[in-house]
C-alpha cells in the first residue's frame, strides 16, 4: 500500500486489479482485461505514482505501468517471470 490505498487482485472471473482505501472504502476497478487476459501481481512505485502490473495471456506475460486510477496505460516489458517489482529507487 502507498499512504492509505491499496492495490490488489479481483480473483473473479477476470482477475482484474482494483484500489480500496484501507479503511474499506472507495473501492475501484482499475483494469479491465479482455477474456484472454489476466492482470496480476500489483506493486506500488515508492513515491505513488503509479502502479506496476503483469498481464498474462497465452502468448506471455508483459508488465505494464499505469497511474493509480487506471489512466496512462504504458508498457514496460516481457515477463519471463511470474511476477514484477519497481526497484526501491522508483527507475523500474
């Protein structure tokens, strides 16, 4: 979590990431993956400003940037892994 927000995974039918506030409110869907998708592993960047994720599909895993609401969508790279993390420096 990053201040009072925390990012997770919806481990509904689309395995999508979402927001909540640690006191249960303000809950919301921030991705929204096709039915071929699955967004997983959320990980805050140190100063909050955006949010790290991984999509898998069939033909691989790609990690991806976006701003805590969901805007401003941007890949970062191919995943040979499971999961992704920022650097503690916030570089990636």
């Amino acid at each position: 979590p990053v201040g009072d927000v925390i990012a997770f995974v919806c481990e509904g039918a689309s395995r999508s990431i979402w927001t909540i506030r640690a006191d249960g409110s303000g809950e919301r869907q921030v991705t929204f993956p096709s039915p071929s998708e699955r967004h997983f592993f959320p990980d805050w960047r140190p100063d909050g400003s955006r949010i790290l994720f991984v999509r898998s599909r069939a033909d691989g895993n790609q990690v991806f940037s976006m701003r805590p609401d969901g805007s401003d969508v941007a890949p970062i790279g191919m995943s040979t892994t499971s999961g992704a993390m920022w650097a503690p420096e916030g570089n990636g």
